[in-house]
C-alpha cells in the first residue's frame, strides 16, 4: 500500500494510525464537561405561573402532577457555539400535594397509580420547541446546566519578608 508521498505503508502503520485516532476521540469525549443540576422553567396553562426548577442529576423534581427526571446535563465551554442539552424524562403522576390532602379529608381509599412517562430524549436550551413535554396543563424547558465547580490548586503564598 502507498502512502499519501508515495512511500510504502504497511497495515500496522495504519492499524497504530487509527489506534492513535480512536484514542485521541476518546479523550475529548471524556472531557466533555458533565453538569450536576439541571435548570428547566415550567409554566403552568391554568394559572399562567412561570416556575424555576432546578433538578439534581438523578433525582426527582415535581412540578404540579409532573415529576421530572434529569438523567444526565451538558454545557459547552464559553469559546465554543453555547449550547445546552439534557437527557431527560417526564412522568404524570396524577397525583398533587392538594389531591392527597383532599383525599384524607374525604377518607375514602384510592388506588394509587402508577406514573405514565409522558417525555423520554433530549432537549434543547436553544430550541426549547424541538423536544417540547405535551401535556394539556404543563410545559416544561431546559434553560442551563448548573456545572460543578471545579478546584484550582493554588499558588503557595512567599512567606513574608522579615524586617
């Protein structure tokens, strides 16, 4: 086989060539940076009320009779194009604060349900109507990643200078 200057290349050549390829991706994959909060903005239809929600990587955030479910959060670094992304998943519980309490009052049992996923992939910050939750009273968005702070070793101090 003939190199692109005409030198005879061998198949370990290229073996090692894309060996060293595969892992130069694989370290820029893995530096991706990897948020720990997602923030998203949920509205309510029936009230017109616009909520903050924060959500660990995770666990668990309600919202209304939605419970919301970051699996995993992204932020570019500031020099490159902004972009925000999250993987997330979104259940209908059925069930608010008010409703069970309405249920004691009332005493009557009632069988719990299980949560419907109503949203399972990826959104957006930058195009929050690409992946959008449809539910007739909520809408949920991403709107950023909360990154964990990362620890810069520092600088020992000059002891002072003695008189």
């Amino acid at each position: 086989m003939r190199g692109l200057f005409g030198q005879k290349v061998g198949v370990g050549a290229i073996a090692g060539m894309a060996a060293a390829a595969l892992i130069q991706l694989a370290s820029v994959a893995q530096a991706e940076p990897v948020g720990q909060t997602a923030v998203f903005t949920g509205l309510d239809k029936i009230t017109a009320r616009i909520s903050r929600l924060e959500a660990d990587i995770g666990t668990r955030v309600q919202f209304g009779t939605l419970e919301i479910l970051a699996q995993t959060c992204n932020k570019r670094p500031p020099e490159e194009t902004p972009e925000t992304t999250a993987f997330v998943e979104v259940f209908d519980v059925g069930t608010t604060l008010a409703s069970e309490l309405q249920e004691e009052v009332d005493a009557a049992p009632v069988m719990p349900q299980e949560p419907e996923r109503i949203f399972s992939g990826w959104m957006f910050a930058s195009s929050p109507g690409l992946n959008a939750v449809e539910h007739p009273v909520y809408d949920v968005w991403l709107i950023d990643c909360k990154m964990s702070e990362l620890s810069t070793p520092t600088e020992p101090s000059a002891p002072a200078a003695s008189e």
